[in-house]
C-alpha cells in the first residue's frame, strides 16, 4: 500500500499522508484491538492490588464534580462532562485535541470483588476507582485454641 500518491495538490498529499500515519499508529502491524484498544478516550488501566480491583483513568482538565461513576451490577459505568468553549480567550484555533464535550467507558468487574463498597478519588488528572473483594472470599485468619 502506497503512503501517498504524486499530486498537484501538495496540501491534500500532506493530509492524506497525516491520515495514513495516525491510522497506523492506532492499528499497529494491522492488528484489530476491538473497542478496548487505542483510540478509546480516556484511557483506562485495569489491574489488582492484593485482593481489590483498581481502575485508573486519565481523566485531565476535569474536575472532581464533572465526573460520575455509578455500579450497575458488576459492571462500572464512568462518565464525564466538560463544557464546550466557543473559541480561546485570545485569537483562534490552529489545532484541537483535547476532549471536550461527554464521555462515557463501561468497565465488566470480576464477580469476587463488591462494587457497592467501590471508593473514587481524582487527583491530578487521573480518576482512580478501587473496588474491594468481597468479603467471602478474602482470606481468613481462624484461631487455633488448644482441646
């Protein structure tokens, strides 16, 4: 696949260009991520520290009021709103690539972990949620007595 064709139109070349490039840099080696992979806005990180489940998302320029997370059964649903501005305080536009407007990620949880006792905290630029496990399922120290 050719990058770029030849055209008398040097402008377009450059953006067709610019288009492929980004379109690479999304899909690397042509490998289909799915809807967890790059391009998803924010990004999300997904692990487990101990026995809780920990989500952590780049979430800058918002803040702590303009952001919802909300469980529905083992599934978290984080949201966002940021308030469109219309133009920069001085001049206009050359480039926008920070996010404005709403977005929403829906995150599955494991069923070992309860959602209902899930705690958030933002925190420059990053939304951190953990959840802990349930408490059935964490270990349990049991006394020995002697007979």
């Amino acid at each position: 696949m050719a990058l770029f064709t030849l055209s008398r139109d040097p402008v377009n070349a450059l953006l067709r260009l610019q288009q492929e490039l980004e379109h690479a840099f999304e899909n690397p080696r042509g490998l289909d991520l799915g809807i967890s992979g790059r391009g998803v806005l924010p990004p999300v990180n997904v692990f487990r520290k101990d026995d809780d489940v920990v989500i952590r998302l780049e979430v800058p320029g918002f803040a702590p009021e303009e952001l919802t997370v909300e469980n529905r059964g083992q599934t978290l649903q984080v949201s966002g709103k940021r308030a469109v501005s219309e133009e920069p305080a001085e001049g206009a536009y050359h480039r926008r690539e920070r996010m404005v407007g709403e977005f929403s990620r829906s995150i599955q949880l494991p069923r070992d972990v309860d959602p209902a006792l899930a705690a958030a905290s933002c925190k420059h630029g990053v939304l951190t949620v953990r959840v802990p496990a349930r408490a059935e399922v964490k270990p349990r120290q049991i006394a020995v007595t002697s007979a």
